[in-house]
C-alpha cells in the first residue's frame, strides 16, 4: 500500500472545525430539550406551555423521557452501520465526505424542527412530531460524525499527527461546549427585548445549527480524499466487520478500558453538583465555577500531554491517567469528614485537570493507531466500524450507568432523597470504573499495534507548536 501525502497542519486545524460544528449544532437537542418541554416553573409561573403531556406515562416514566431514551438508543445502533456503509462506499467524491455532505443541511434543519412541534396545546400529533425529528436528527447527526471520525486514522500519517488531531478535536469540543452555554445569556438578551422564552429557544437552535452547519462545511471543503486518504474500502457487510473487528485483541481490550473510563466521567459530570454541595458544603452556583476550572486547568496541561506523547507509550500515559483520576474520586468523601471539606475539595478537582487532560486526547489517537494497524495487517481497512462499534458499547454503558445513578445516590435514604452516604458512594463506584480502565489497559499490546503502523518518518515537532497551531 501506498501512502498518500502528509496533511498540512494548517488543514487538521479545519478539519477539527467539523467537531465543533456538529457538536454545536446538537446542542440544543442533546442539552436543552428537557429544559424545553419541562421547563423550571420560576415565580410560579411556566415560561414555556405544555406542548407534550408532562404526566408520567408508563410506570412513573414521561413521554419524553421514553422519546429520549428512543432516539439515544436508535442512535446507538446506527452507529456501527453508518459507519460500515462508509468503509464501504466508493464514491468518487469521497468515501467519509458523500455522507457528511448529504447529512449536513438535514442534520441543522432537524435540530431546529425539535422544537417547532405544530400545536401550541399537549397532542398527539406533538408528541409524534418530537418523535420523528427526534430520531431524523440523531439518524444525520450519526451519518456526519461516523464518517467525519473514520477519517482520524487516515489524515494522521504519524503517530504526532494522530495526537495533534485528537488535541485540536478536544478542543473543538470544549469550544462548542462553551458556545452552547452562551444559550442562557442570549435567551436574557431576546427576553429582555420582549420575546417570550420558547421563541427564544427557538432562535437560538437556529443560530446555533446555521453556525454548526457552517463548521460542518469546513473540513468537506479543506479534506481531499483522493489527496489524502488511501482511498481502501471494506468489502465485509456490517455484522461481519463488527466481528472481525472484536477478534483483534487489542481493540476488545481498549473498547473495555474505555467503555469503564466513560462510564466514570459520567458519573463525575453528573454526580459534580451533589459532590459540591453534599460534600464541599458549597452552594449550586460553584458547581459550575469549580467544572470551568478544572476544564481551564486541563487546557493547560494539552500542551504537556503531547511532549509526553513523543517520550512515553500512550498506553502508560492512559494508565496512569485512569488510575490517578480513580484515586482522586476515591478520596472525594473526605471532603465531608475533613476540616475544610472546602479546601479539600478543590485541591482534588484541580488534580483531576491532569487525567481530564490526558483523557481528552489520548483514547481518540490510541484507537486510530488500532484502526490503522488492523487495516494495514488485515487488508480490510474498516475504520467507521471501529469507531462506530466503539460508540455504540460507549452509549449502552452509559444508558445502563444512567439508570444505576439515581439509585446510588439514595442509597440510606429514608425520604427517597440524595443521601451524604448515596454521594459518597457514586464517588467510590467511579473510582472502581477507574481502577478497571487501569487493569484492562495493563493487557493492551502497544508493541504489537505498533508493528503493524505504516507511519511516515516525523519530522520533530515541539508541543510548543503543535499547541500555537491549534490556537
């Protein structure tokens, strides 16, 4: 097999502005949709109508919460046969980009449609109208990112470039992921102008899918496939990719380790408020400052992570990550019996800016280097399936930890409410995912992986500028 040219640096910053887009664009439908149909009643007043029934439906559950958990777990299968029907194609315009570029326009207008259901009162037709666009907009937001994420391990030639894409990629994430918060602000701005808080809402999921869009093109636009890319496809149909897929050792090791490792920062992001209030003796609103922080204190740490990349494996890197991140939440309690729960507790989560750093690049470059080597070893290069069967085990895990959270935390509870106790043990629950990512990653061959990389030879590039390339 040939390789085709290097990629410009200057182009994987572009190609990194796919991630902001699509993430921005799902925003509203991902983050705001609850706030949306169950909106907080403040003054005793509901900003928004009932526009779908907000009473329990089926055994305590709503009707949104089922539509939800509907759309999450379509999604969830999607994933692998998107990205198997991409390994496949052989479009001229591009295996990844066809799709990216068919899904695009549907994609920002679903998430906008969401929030437009035709009836201004709880109905049917709302409630089937949530329903299909629901499921349409998770169906093309699957049809850009599988694609659009396949392409890692064919634009990174190099071990560095799979780490600079992976870095530039995070922080297109954390960028999308601030923008989105901004909703809140331009809602006050719109309201205060004299629109009421649903119109509002409305506007900003079109600002912020016509914006998505707009990044969504970019890296269309600056990746050459034909340029770039090898151009190999796969010829097995999805179940048998998926299969050949999880024979390779390396990959059913790493999908464990990462699998757990997921499942834990969901219970630090979800279990951050009870944490901070129940343990820290904090109020609500440091909950946020406390998250920005850590989040700002492990940008900082990017550009340490890719010097080390260049002097230890990626896999110690990784295993000291999971390890220090799960002591850290072990020691978490101790911020209830301590002096100053206060003081304790940001000493801590300053420290986990470490592992949140390492976390957020290392996983992407490490599963494009097994995507890489199994196609170069195999002869059938099915990097969509990777990703894709990765996703889908990644949201099933956290579907299940979902579910499993709430009953932690009432856990010495009489009332039914979140106990210091129930806290106390998400805290130790997560801390034991940890632990797990830790001993699996300990079985994952990087040698082996190693082997098998046709890597193009390096020229040495400082994190100094990897990091001002980003920026």
């Amino acid at each position: 097999m040939e390789n085709t040219m290097r990629v410009p640096r200057w182009r994987l910053v572009l190609y990194s502005f796919g991630n902001f887009g699509w993430m921005l664009t799902a925003f509203c439908f991902m983050s705001v949709i609850n706030y949306f149909y169950f909106p907080p009643v403040i003054d005793g007043v509901e900003p928004i109508p009932e526009l779908i029934t907000r009473a329990p439906v089926f055994m305590g559950l709503t009707l949104l919460g089922l539509i939800i958990a509907l759309s999450r777990l379509f999604d969830a299968v999607t994933d692998p046969i998107i990205a198997n029907m991409s390994d496949r194609s052989v479009h001229k315009f591009g295996r990844r980009r066809i799709f990216m570029a068919f899904s695009l326009v549907p994609f920002a207008i679903c998430s906008v449609l969401i929030f437009t259901p035709p009836d201004t009162v709880p109905t049917i037709t709302n409630a089937i109208w949530v329903v299909v666009f629901g499921i349409l907009a998770y169906l093309f937001m699957t049809m850009y990112v599988m694609p659009y994420t396949a392409l890692i391990p064919e634009l990174g030639k190099t071990s560095a470039d799979r780490v600079f894409i992976a870095t530039a990629n995070s922080v297109a994430w954390a960028l999308a992921f601030a923008t989105g918060q901004l909703i809140w602000v331009i809602k006050d701005v719109l309201e205060a102008s004299g629109m009421d808080a649903m119109t509002a809402i409305r506007i900003c999921a079109g600002l912020f899918a016509f914006l998505g869009a707009l990044a969504m093109l970019v890296p269309i636009l600056a990746i050459d496939e034909s340029k770039y890319c090898e151009g190999n496809t796969c010829s097995e149909p999805v179940f048998g990719a998926m299969r050949s897929a999880f024979k390779n050792p390396d990959f059913r090791v790493f999908t464990i380790a990462n699998v757990v490792t997921f499942m834990a920062t969901f219970f630090l992001e979800t279990g951050a408020i009870y944490y901070v209030t129940m343990l820290m003796g904090l109020d609500e609103a440091t909950a946020s400052l406390i998250m920005i922080v850590m989040f700002g204190c492990s940008f900082a740490c990017y550009p340490f992570v890719v010097k080390l990349t260049r002097k230890i494996s990626k896999r110690n890197m990784q295993i000291f990550a999971v390890a220090l991140h799960g002591l850290l939440f072990a020691l978490l309690p101790l911020c209830a019996v301590l002096p100053d729960a206060a003081l304790t507790g940001w000493v801590l989560i300053l420290l986990l800016a470490i592992p949140t750093a390492i976390n957020s690049i290392l996983p992407t470059a490490i599963m494009a280097d097994i995507a890489r080597s199994d196609g170069n070893r195999t002869g059938s290069y099915k990097e969509g399936v990777f990703f894709g069967a990765m996703n889908f085990n990644i949201k099933v895990a956290t579907s299940v930890t979902s579910l499993v959270f709430p009953s932690l935390l009432i856990i010495g509870s009489s009332s039914g409410a979140p106990s210091t106790l129930g806290v106390s043990i998400t805290a130790f629950v997560g801390a034991g995912f940890c632990f797990i990512a830790a001993i699996a990653l300990k079985f994952y061959d990087e040698d082996r992986v190693n082997q098998h990389l046709d890597d193009l030879v390096e020229e040495p590039v400082s994190a100094k500028e990897m990091t001002q390339s980003i920026a």
